[in-house]
C-alpha cells in the first residue's frame, strides 16, 4: 500500500502521545475504580462527545456492506471491551510505563495474525524484527522496578499483571486487523467507525459489569470524588474519544503496519511524564524501549 500525505502517520503519533497521558492518568484512577467500571465511564464519555462531533459535522453513515458494520462491532468488543478491560486492570499491577512497553508486542502479533487470517507472507527480516521487538520488551519487564512506595512488586502480582497485559496485546492486535478488514469492504468514516466498535464495546461491559457487580452498581458511582471523576473524563477525551478516533484514521490513512508501529510508540512519551511523576527510569529501560522500537521499526520499515 502506498504511502500517503503523512495524515495518517501523524494521527497515529498524535493518539501514542494522548494513549501515554490517558494511561498516566488512568493508573491514578484505576486505584479507586475497578477496570470494567472505569472502561465503561471512559467508553460513555467518548460515546457523548463522538455523538456530539458527528451531531455538529452532519456526517452520514454510508452503509454500504453490513458485514463492515458487524466487523466494526466485532473489533469493538474484542479491542475495546476485552482489550481494553484487560488493559487497565494490566496498569493496576504494573504501571504505565511497563504495560505499554509490553504493548509493544502488538505489531508483530498483528503481523502474525494478517499472516494467517489474510495470508500477508513475512519474509526473514520481519521475523528478525519480531523477536527483537520481544527481546527489547522482556529486558525491561524483567526489570524489578520498585513501586512507589518502596516495596518490589510480588511475584504472584507480577504474574497476574504480565497475564492481562499479553491478554490486551494480543486483543489489540485482533481488533486492529479486524478493523483494518472492515475498511477494505466499505467507505466508512474513521468517525463512525470509532462510535460503532466503542458503542457495541459498551454494550457487552454493561452486561459483564451487571453480572459481576448488580448488587453494587446502585451505590458505586456515587461514592467516587468529583476528583477521580474529572480525571477519568478528562482522560476519556484523551485517550477515548481523541484516541481511538485518531486510530481509526491512522488504519484507514495509511498502511495498517505502519499505523500499528507508530501507535506503539506510547512508551516514548510516558517515560518523561514517569519522570515528572517522580518515578525513576534507569537506563536498562531506556535501552528496552529503543531495542523494542527498532524491532518495530524492522518489522515493518526494512521488508
């Protein structure tokens, strides 16, 4: 595919950027709101304002395929409910900073899934970029870095925070190419792809939240200070509603490798607002996130 103006590659680098303040934001929050809740605050928050935006714009939905809209759905629950879900329960045990870093294994699985779902053959220097990109991602997770009261994260917490950071790289990398699929069917806009995969990801927490927490539900959301509640909107916008509509632009702009590559750059911007939080970075990490980009970068550059 071919490369287009550069639209595409900056709405991915503007979403990395807005992805690294959001999840700062939400690993504040994260210690009062339970994951699934905090998802679907984040995803009711975007819903209104990507509501509001199509609203003043006037944008149609051309529907010119249903199978579009049921992939767009798809990737949404798998992406955004799951993936998501997934995701900041990651940040709860690990920290930003470290389940973005493994985020970074979200291309070469997106390169893997194309491969076997829409049979895109890798030749011998992507896979090289695949394992380097493991590599630069395993030096820095098996880093013991100390949390910030002091005390080494636990093994058994450790465990459990690398298990749904994988689950969220992995879910990532599904809804990726399942949206990128649902692009090359129909004319959709990047706008309304966004409302369709956020409001069917919606739909299923609503379900899985009364599942686990009907008893609670009636009281939870009172409970939360107006701070907590300014900041999770605040990081709705950013990382939500600015987000995933910058995604679904970049995916639909330019090549999907690409677009995935330049949305993992997360990293490179979270360290120095790690930094502005106290947090201390070492060199070891530093040296994991550029062995992690520069296998990203070969996986999908150098073919």
């Amino acid at each position: 595919m071919p490369f287009t103006d550069g639209k595409g590659e900056l709405a991915a680098l503007v979403a990395a950027g807005l992805w690294a303040i959001a999840s700062v934001l939400y690993g504040i929050v994260g210690q009062r709101i339970a994951p699934l809740q905090l998802n679907l605050i984040k995803g009711i928050v975007a819903i209104a304002f990507l509501s509001l935006t199509i609203w003043l714009t006037g944008e149609s939905l051309p529907i010119s395929d249903h199978t579009q809209i049921l992939l767009l759905c798809l990737s949404g629950v798998v992406g955004i409910a799951l993936g998501d879900t997934a995701f900041l329960a990651a940040i709860n045990y690990l920290g930003a900073r470290r389940v973005l870093l493994i985020g970074t294994l979200a291309p070469p699985i997106t390169a893997i899934a194309a491969n076997l779902v829409l049979q895109e053959q890798l030749n011998f220097r992507a896979w090289c970029g695949i394992l380097l990109t493991i590599m630069g991602v395993a030096w820095v997770v098996t880093e013991r870095v100390p949390d910030t009261g002091g005390k080494r994260v636990e093994d058994s917490l450790l465990m459990r925070g690398l298990g749904f950071a994988l689950l969220a790289a992995m879910t990532n990398a599904a809804g990726t190419v399942i949206s990128r699929a649902a692009f090359a069917i129909g004319n959709v806009t990047p706008l309304w792809a966004a409302l369709l995969r956020l409001s069917a990801a919606e739909l299923i927490l609503v379900v899985g939240i009364w599942l686990s927490y009907k008893r609670q539900m009636s009281s939870y959301f009172y409970r939360e200070s107006w701070r907590v509640i300014l900041i999770s909107c605040f990081a709705s916008f950013c990382g939500t509603y600015l987000g995933i509509w910058l995604q679904q632009t970049a995916i639909k702009l330019t090549a999907a490798g690409v677009a995935s590559t330049l949305m993992q750059t997360s990293p490179l911007f979270v360290i120095p607002l790690s930094l502005c939080l106290g947090e201390k970075v070492s060199w070891r990490s530093l040296a994991g996130v550029i062995i992690a980009i520069a296998g990203i970068g070969l996986l999908f550059y150098l073919k």
